[in-house]
C-alpha cells in the first residue's frame, strides 16, 4: 500500500455548513414551482451540480421549463443561496475542520479542494481559510460532475499525487462514489449508514487528528 501524502477536501457538509443554506434556497424554490421537497431528496442533491440539481427537481414534480425559465431559476436559487452565504462567519465552519486543515498543514501533507460548488472560492475567503489550499479545484473547472472521479483526479494531479497517496474527504454519496471510481482513499464525513463505501466514517473533522486518521487507515 502506498503512503498518504496529501488530502482533497470537499467542501459543503465536510468544511463548512453551507448544506442547510442549499436545502433552504432549493425548498423557495421548489415551492415557487408548486413542487415537494423533502429533506430526503435534498440528500440526493448533495455534491450534485446547480443544473443537475434543478432538474432533479423538475423530474421529481414532473414539470419541465424553457431554457431561459430553467436559466432563470437557477440564477434566482444561487441570489438566495448567497443571501445566507454571505452572513456567513467562520462558526459556520464544521466542527475541527479548520484545526484539522491546520495540523495536516503542520504535518507537510499537501492540501486540495474538491468541489462540486461555483461558489467555493468566495467561501473559502469569507471563512479566511483559501490559505491552506495548494490546489482548489471548483464547479467552475470540471466539465463532468460527482460521481465521475474528474473534480479529484484534477485535484491529485495539480497536487503531483497519485490517487492511492490521496485521501478524499465527502459527505455526499456521489462523492465516495467519484473517489472510489478514481482509486482514491475515502473518509466519509456523516453517518456509516448512508456513505456505505467509504472506509473509514465520523461525523466530523474533530474526531482525530491527520495522524490518527493516516494510522488507521494504514490498517485497513
Ligand atoms: P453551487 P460540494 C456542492 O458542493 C453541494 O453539495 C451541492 O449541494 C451544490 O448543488 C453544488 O455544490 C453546486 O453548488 O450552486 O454553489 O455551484 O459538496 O461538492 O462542495
Ligand atoms: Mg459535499
């Protein structure tokens, strides 16, 4: 087994707690276009892009819209998504998320962002933690979404790693998948239940430090 050299962070739901800013912009939304949305079907929405996530949301209410609505739609989602985004502090920060960034800096791993989120950079600035990032690989630089492994492959290669060296840090199911379908090592932040192919699962970044975590998964 190859040594671990470096981690790619996702970002909503690993770093920061933007997720309940997605579920809350994309509930207005789904109301304004009389559809249901439920908190479970939010969970099907996490690391998936903008626009696949509103036609989601248009299959699961079986309508559908003209370009410029469906153009429209996602412009208005992303202003309200914003609104909450840009009260945001550094609590919103995941619990021992910026420690663990801190001490991976500390311990010469390298550092990357993989996100599905256009919106990545302007969070990483507002939270003042775009500094521990060699590589920030966002939504506005893939061409192909979660699962697909291409955010991390991206990320793996800006950083000169390969993907065995590379632990992936994801809260969402498409991207454990994504990392398993690239080869990566996977942290699964959330619960075992439901990011069943990840190796290793807390609940967050504050349950151990880089070292513990390498160690442990040296051993599997
Ligand atoms: P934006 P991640 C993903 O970020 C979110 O999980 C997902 O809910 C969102 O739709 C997607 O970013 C696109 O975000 O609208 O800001 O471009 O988890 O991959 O960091
Ligand atoms: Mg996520």
């Amino acid at each position: 087994m190859k040594a671990i050299k470096g981690f790619l962070f996702d970002l909503d739901g690993v770093i920061v707690d933007t997720a309940k800013f997605h579920f809350k912009a994309w509930h207005r939304l789904a109301s304004e276009l009389d559809i249901p949305f439920t908190e479970e079907q939010n969970e099907e929405l996490k690391g998936v892009s903008r626009v696949e996530s509103l036609q989601k949301i248009l299959d699961w209410g079986g309508k559908s819209l003209s370009a410029d609505e469906f153009d429209r739609m996602m412009g208005l989602k992303n202003e309200w998504y914003l609104e909450f985004v840009r009260e945001m502090n550094s609590d919103e920060a995941l619990p021992g998320a910026v420690e663990f960034l801190e001490e991976a800096q500390k311990q010469g791993l390298a550092i990357g962002l993989g996100s599905a989120s256009k919106n990545a950079v302007l969070i990483l600035d507002l939270l003042g933690i775009k500094h521990y990032f060699k590589t920030i690989i966002d939504g506005n630089l893939i061409t192909k979404s979660k699962p697909d492994p291409q955010v991390f492959d991206m990320g793996a290669k800006a950083l000169g790693l390969d993907p065995e060296s590379t632990v992936v840090f994801e809260d969402s199911l498409a991207g454990i998948e994504a990392a398993l379908r690239g080869g990566f090592r996977r942290v699964g932040i959330g619960s075992a239940d439901i990011l069943r192919d990840a190796e290793i699962v807390v609940p967050n970044l504050a349950q151990m430090s880089p070292a513990e975590l390498i160690n442990q998964l040296n051993q599997i």
